[in-house]
C-alpha cells in the first residue's frame, strides 16, 4: 500500500469516527494527564474510558484489548482506593517509587507468561470464533498493559516503560481495525508517557 493510499484510508475512517469513540479518546488522555500529575482523578476519568473501549473492542473482534479493558476497570478501583488511603497526618501513604531489582524480574516473568497464555487463547480464539483476531499484536499489547496497570496501581516509576511499550503496540493494531482516532490517540498516549516517566522519576529522587 502506498502513503498515498495509507493517507486517504486515514482520512476516510478518521470522518467515519463516532462520538462514542471520541469520548473514549478524550477520557483517555485526560486519565493520563491527571496520571502524569499524581491525581486521583487518573481513576474515574479512566473508569469512562475503559468501560466505552470493553465495547468497542468486542466490536471490532479486539479480544485481548477487551480483556485489558476489563482488568483496567478492576484495577482502577483497586488503584483509587491505593492512592486514596491516607495515615494519621493526612499525608498519601503510597509514593511514587522505583522498583526494586526482584520486582523487575518479576515484572518480566509475569509479562512473557500472560503474552505466551493469551498468544495461544487468542489463537484459539481466531481459530473458532474470532476471524478478525492479532493473537500476537493483541496479546502482546495486552500483556504489556496488564503490566503496566499493575505497577501504576502501585506508584511505580516503571509503568510508564510498560505504557510506551503498549502504545508503540496500539498505534498499528487499532489502525488494521479502522479504528484510526484510536490510533492517533496511541499516538498522543505515546509522547505523554514520555512526559510522565520523566516527571514520575524526578518524584521518586525527591
């Protein structure tokens, strides 16, 4: 395909964007905006985004994607009340912090499991009932999602690695899928991830 073509299929599905999906977007980059700030805003903003993007992504055959957006959901709730608790002189008991040497590597071990369990269920998947179906650009979006969220919930400086990691693999798959405001909001996703591992390192050498 030639940019040309690339180009005008670009223009094409961006006119073809339904509020729905606008919604998603802009709910999305305004989480990451409070996120990037340390503000529990990050969650319900994020709650809206989750829920519309579970739907969209049943749609259009994004399994993985859904899954994610399931768990996103479940640990925003979980991550709102960690970012919530406060001890008796009102301060925020989580802080932004580095990982340790051992949770790195578990960081690690826990991403290329879930990649290689969802890979092989998102086959079967693709084989059975989901023709549309990436088993191996949704599961490892997923993967380094599931990640990500994790080590968010828990302040960590790493989770923005695992959040770019994720956005370099969204931009293409959403795009295959027509989706393409969704893509360039990856894009978007992409340079704020930037910006929020730099601000959330110079937190955590505070």
């Amino acid at each position: 395909m030639s940019f040309s073509e690339i180009l005008d299929q670009f223009v094409s599905q961006l006119r073809e964007t339904t509020p729905l999906e606008f919604v998603g977007v802009i709910a999305g980059i305004v989480s990451v905006w409070f996120s990037r700030k340390e503000h529990i805003l990050v969650y319900p903003t994020g709650l809206i985004n989750t829920m519309i993007y579970v739907y969209l992504s049943f749609k259009f055959h994004l399994i993985g994607e859904a899954t994610v957006n399931i768990y996103y959901t479940i640990m925003s709730l979980y991550g709102w009340f960690l970012w919530s608790r406060r001890n008796e002189q009102h301060e925020h008991m989580l802080r932004v912090t580095f990982s340790s040497r051992s949770m790195v590597i578990k960081q690690l071990a826990f991403f290329i499991a879930l990649y290689a369990a969802l890979y092989f269920a998102l086959t079967s998947l693709k084989n059975n009932f989901f023709d549309g179906v990436i088993p191996w650009g949704d599961g490892f979006a997923t993967a380094s999602a599931f990640t990500g969220m994790w080590l968010m919930a828990r302040k960590k400086v790493e989770s923005w690695y695992w959040w770019i990691v994720t956005n370099i693999a969204s931009i293409p798959l959403y795009f295959v899928k027509g989706l393409v405001f969704t893509s360039v909001y990856y894009v978007v996703l992409l340079a704020m991830a930037f910006w929020g591992l730099n601000e959330w390192r110079k937190r955590a050498h505070a």
